[in-house]
C-alpha cells in the first residue's frame, strides 16, 4: 500500500470540510491546553513552594503539642505528613498552639541547651484586650506571643527603637513587651512607644521595644503559619513565655521553635529530643502528644500535597480532552456516512478492510495531532499568562517566598501531550474506522 | 484458430434474499453462463431483474450466493476477503452510472487511485497511458467537477483501465449520459474490447446492449434467451 498516497488523500479529506474539522480539532486544542498549562502551572506552584519552603531554613526544628487521639486519627486515615519515624505533624502549619499544651518549660530548658541546637524560643500566642490605660473602656484584641530572647533572631524581626527581651526580664516573667511597628502605629502614632504602659487584660505591661519584619527576607508568620495574611507579627505584641504562661493562665507550652547548628544535624538532633520527650511524657509514636518535625518533614509533606495537586489539575484537564475525542468520533462516524460510496468504491477498487480501517484512523490522528500541536503551543501561551496572573494573585510573598511562580513546561510534557493526543485519534477513531471496514461493500456502493 | 480462455465460469448460480425470517427472494435462479477472453458481453434485463446481483457476484463484491464461480479458472467461492480484494485490484475494472470519482480531486489522482492499494513501479507512466486512451490527455489536471458527465465517465474508465483488468465490469455506465455522448463512451468500449480486454455491460438499453457481441437477458433472476 503507498502511505504517501494515502496520507494525502486523507489531509485533502480534511481540508475539504475546513469549518468542520477546524472545530473538531478545537475541541482537542482546548484539552491538550488545559493540559499543558494547568500541569505546568501546578508543576511551577510546586517548585515554588518547596523552594520557598527551602529558604526558610533547612536547619529548622519545631517541636509541637498535639492531641494523641487527633494523631492516631490521622495516622488512621492516612494524613500525610511527620517525620518517618517521627509521626509528627509538621510543625511549619502546626495547630499545636491551640488548647494543647504538653511541653513543660523545664523541657524547653533542655531544648534550648541540647548540643546541636544553636538557638531555640517557645513560640506560643493568643488573643489578648489591650488598653492604653486601666480605666478605659475600649479595648482592641491584639495577639501577644509568649517567647524567648532568640525569638527575634529566629524569626528574622529586627529592632527599630528600644531593646530586646532580657534573659532575666524572661526568665522572672517581668512584665515587659515588645510592640510590633504596626501595632506601634495604631496605638502611639507617631509617639515613641518604648517606655510607656500598656495594660494586657488590665495587667500594666511596660514596653521595652519596638520590631519591624526584616524586609529583605519574606515575614515568616508565628509558628510557622502563612504570614503575609491574618496574625501578621508586625501587629502584635512580644512578651517573655513565663509571662505569657501567667497572663494565658497556663502551665505548659505547646510550640518550641528552634535551629539546629548545621543541616547535618538536624535530623540527629530532633530524633533524639523526640526520644527524651516521649520517655518524659511517658508515651509512644501511636499515642504521642509532642511531635518534633523539620523543615524537611515539612518540604516532603508539601511537595507531596502539591503533586498531587498536579495530578489533580491534570485530571480536570484530562476530562475536557475526553470531551474532544468524543467530538472526533462522532465527526469520524459522520464521515464515514457521507463517504460510505468511497468507501465502497475502495474497496471495489482492491482496499482490503485493513486498508479501509488505516485510512480512516490516520484522519483522526491528523485532525488529533493537528490539535495537539495547537494545543501545546497555546498551553505553553496560557500558562505563561497565568503566571502573570497567579503572581498578582498570590502577591510577591505569598507562600513566604520572594520568588515569582514560573510554569514549567518540559519537554515529556509536550511529548506525552502529543503522544496522548495521538492516542486519542486513534482510540476515538477506531471505531469509526472498525465501522467503515464493515461495510458491505455492495450496500455501499449503494448508498445514496 | 487458438481457443480462447474462459475468464468468467458461472455454474448454477442462486442468490436469495433473506428480508425476514419467513420472506425469502430469489434474485438469481440458477444463471449459467461463460465468459471467455476477449468477449464483449451484455447483461440486459428489467429493473428488479436481477442484474445488479449478478453483477456483485461476477465483481467478487458479494460472495453470499450458491454455485460455482470460476474468474481465470480459479475457484472464488473459498477465498478469504482479503484475497478477493486482491483478485478484484488484479482483475477486474469496475464502472460505474454514477462515475464514483473523488471530488476535488484531479483527472490523473482519480486515475491513480487503485495504485494506493498495489503500487507498481510504472504507476505513474500507466496512468498516463490509460488517460491518453480515454482521450483526456489535455485535462489531467484538471479537478473532475470541472468536467462533462461524458469527461467524468472516461475518467472513470481510465482508472479502470488503470491496473490492466482481465474483465472490465461496466454497470449502466451511460446510464447518466445523453444519446450522443452514450454512444462515444460506447464507441470507446469497443475499441477497447478490440485491443483484447474482455467487457461485461450491465445495461436495460437495447441500442447500448447492441454494441456487444453476445446478449443475455435476465428476467425474473434466469436468462430467458441468449443470443450471439
């Protein structure tokens, strides 16, 4: 059989019916876009986020509270996450800060003096009425973290007027905060606030300094969470813990963040405060209520979530490109109609049913490649405008991070789309195809 | 003198239509009939005659009937499909009433059309040849709904001519055509069948079916007389 022929009566085929074929290859443009834009988009969010999620620090270590039975329940049903071996949670979105409180603060002492930790803080917050005097009657919620001297380096806060917590000032619980610099704007204007008073839940605090985010880096959020949104650290106040236990009327803490001295310790070191911590609280990796993670814990988590959110954008896409094969079979089994005379005449004229089936899947591999290679080119266009706009969504920082979100589109990308939509021909072509093979060819030369 | 060949041996050939279950309807009731090399033979009958049966079975389209069939003595009734695709590509040219040329489609691509399915070397140099026969050398390129019905069935008989058939199989073929071009297409059949290919007219036209050296009518699926 001559393919050259062939496949030239098959292109004029095609080209004879140009508004129907065009539309039919849309069909296919529109899913192997949505394809290639939305899997590089998710492969560009994911780069994104575990790169940001690198910056934060590899030598991160964040040791939370946590329910036993909520643990188990998401050991039960497969949540994601915690160290192998750990069975933390990661303490990057910890919810640990809520009512669970099992770390004493004599175990953050250890923490904090462990060999291998370089510099370590409790991080604990909570909803707090502030007042500029005893007797008003207004008051404004701020948050008030309950932390240690390290606290500031550790979270990249930088001090613009008075001093740092002192050991001492913590370790006597004084009463004495630090005032964010947008907190410090709300309250004092352009007053400076170090110096003065301020009552947290009537309880006459002296301010001792005021801290600002250090712009250079991204505004890593208290206990890790998404900064940039709500609780911003800027609009908050800063106490020693022992403090804090006192005006939150608690005993324990329930989030420590700490660093260790080198990436190559941090695995050793967390392990082994995770041990001395479960042999303290008297419990296992099934019923732990403290959970030590890294920031590798972390990245894993994520970036598994984030493939799968890949896979799912891929999923969405694959649907319309199954609606596009559907509208190449159903165009096939129409020109299989139309042409059912030629169809009888080939085969009056030698075509064996094979050559009848190969005719008809080739025009639908043409009409599906034709699409593919539209629709990558179009992916790679969509793609790079979502960037765009995906960049304004989420704002310069939005996962923490200063870089832009790029959409990676690589290569066995394009060739699984091209590869896929010629399968696609071919599986919604067949049996169009099967069906003109079939034909009787008497009846089609028939066929009026 | 040398005997010729019989190309077609029809032995009591019987085809039946199966409407339902119970309506059975005898197209052919048992048809003889021998066509040697060279012959020029038509088939004439009625509409419902059972003309376009016997044509399908003598053009190996149909291989549903009782009998024996012999083309260039070689038993068809056992073949597979394929290897009737075969015979029919070596064998037998078809034309058409209708024409059954491509649209959009030029004079030389419609006449090389058979080659998509056996390819030989000289395909090309062949078309020709078979173009220049037909008399239509000056519009090759032309696309055939630029042509005359007259023009589109010369094409058609040059794709027929195309793979040097034993038999050309014409059903109706100026079944579409005025009287006067009729019989130029005719007169091209004749000419044909002088250079030695054997011709099988299907026609319900006396003076057409006079062209040919030997008539059968069909009536009622049999061959009420024959004549030479």
């Amino acid at each position: 059989m001559k393919s050259t022929a062939l496949l030239k009566q098959s292109f004029k085929s095609i080209a004879s019916n140009k508004v129907r074929s065009s539309l039919t290859i849309l069909g296919v443009v529109i899913g192997i876009a949505a394809v290639i834009s939305l899997v590089g988009l998710g492969k560009g969010l994911q780069n994104n986020v575990t790169n940001n999620i690198s910056n934060l620090g590899t030598t991160d270590i964040t040791i939370s509270s946590q329910d036993p039975e909520r643990q188990t329940a998401d050991r039960e049903s497969g949540t994601p996450g915690g160290r192998p071996g750990g069975g933390g949670r990661p303490g990057g979105f910890s919810f640990g800060g809520g009512d669970t409180s099992t770390i004493t603060t004599a175990e953050y002492e250890y923490v904090k003096e462990y060999d291998g930790i370089a510099s370590a803080s409790p991080n604990e917050s909570t909803q707090i009425a502030v007042t500029k005097s005893s007797t008003s009657d207004t008051a404004s919620q701020y948050q008030v973290y309950g932390v240690d001297t390290s606290y500031i380096e550790l979270e990249d806060l930088k001090i613009t007027s008075g001093e740092n917590l002192s050991e001492s000032q913590v370790a006597d619980a004084k009463k004495v905060v630090m005032i964010g610099s947008e907190a410090a704007d709300e309250l004092f204007g352009d007053e400076s606030p170090v110096g003065k008073v301020i009552y947290l839940d009537d309880t006459k605090y002296t301010i001792v300094g005021v801290f600002e985010s250090d712009d250079s880096q991204a505004e890593p959020g208290p206990g890790g969470g998404f900064p940039g949104g709500i609780n911003r650290v800027t609009s908050s106040f800063v106490t020693g813990y022992n403090a804090w236990l006192n005006l939150a009327d608690k005993e324990k803490l329930s989030s420590i963040t700490a660093k260790a001295d080198s990436e190559d310790v941090v695995e050793e070191v967390a392990t082994a405060i995770e041990a001395k911590l479960y042999v303290n609280h008297d419990v296992t990796e099934d019923d732990a209520d403290v959970a030590v993670s890294t920031s590798q814990d972390l990245l894993s988590t994520v970036s598994d979530v984030a493939s799968g959110f890949t896979t799912t954008l891929a999923g969405i896409a694959a649907i319309s490109l199954v609606v596009g094969g559907i509208g190449i079979m159903n165009i096939m089994l129409v020109t299989v109609t139309e042409r059912t005379r030629e169809i009888g005449l080939r085969r009056a004229l030698g075509a064996k049913r094979r050559h009848v089936v190969y005719q008809f899947l080739l025009e639908s591999v043409i009409l599906t490649l034709i699409g593919g290679l539209i629709g990558v080119a179009l992916g790679i266009l969509f793609g790079s405008n979502a960037t765009s706009f995906i960049n304004i969504g989420f704002g310069g920082g939005g996962f923490g991070g200063s870089s832009d979100t790029r959409v990676v589109i690589d290569v066995s990308t394009i060739l699984i789309a091209v590869g896929v939509s010629s399968i696609i021909g071919v599986i919604f072509g067949l049996f169009p195809a099967l069906k003109a093979s079939r034909l009787d060819p008497v009846e089609a030369l028939r066929y009026e | 003198m040398k005997r010729r060949q019989p190309v077609i041996e029809l032995k009591n050939i019987e085809k039946t239509y199966r409407t339902s279950a119970e309506i059975e309807t005898k197209a052919l009731r048992g048809i003889n009939l021998t066509i040697n090399e060279g012959d020029f033979v038509a088939i004439m009958g009625a509409s419902g005659s059972g003309k376009s049966s016997l044509m399908s079975i003598i053009g190996l389209l149909d291989r549903h009937f009782e009998g024996e069939y012999r083309l260039n003595g070689e038993d068809i009734t056992s073949l597979s499909d394929n290897r009737l695709s075969e015979l029919r590509s070596d064998s037998i040219g078809f034309i058409f009433q209708q024409f059954n040329l491509l649209k959009r489609t030029s004079v030389l691509e419609n006449v090389l059309l058979p080659t998509t399915y056996k390819s030989r070397a000289d395909d090309e140099r062949r078309a020709l040849k078979a173009i220049k026969q037909v008399g239509l050398e000056r519009y090759i390129n032309n696309h055939t709904n630029q042509l005359s019905g007259g023009q589109m069935q010369r094409v058609a008989i040059a794709r027929a001519l195309m793979m040097n058939p034993s038999i050309l199989l014409a059903d109706e073929p100026t079944g579409n055509l005025d009287h006067k071009t009729a019989h130029e297409i005719m007169d091209l059949f004749t000419s044909i069948n002088e250079q030695g290919t054997t011709i099988v007219l299907i026609t319900h036209e006396d003076d057409i079916a006079d062209v040919a050296k030997q008539k059968y009518l069909l009536f009622d699926g049999e061959f009420r007389k024959g004549k030479e």
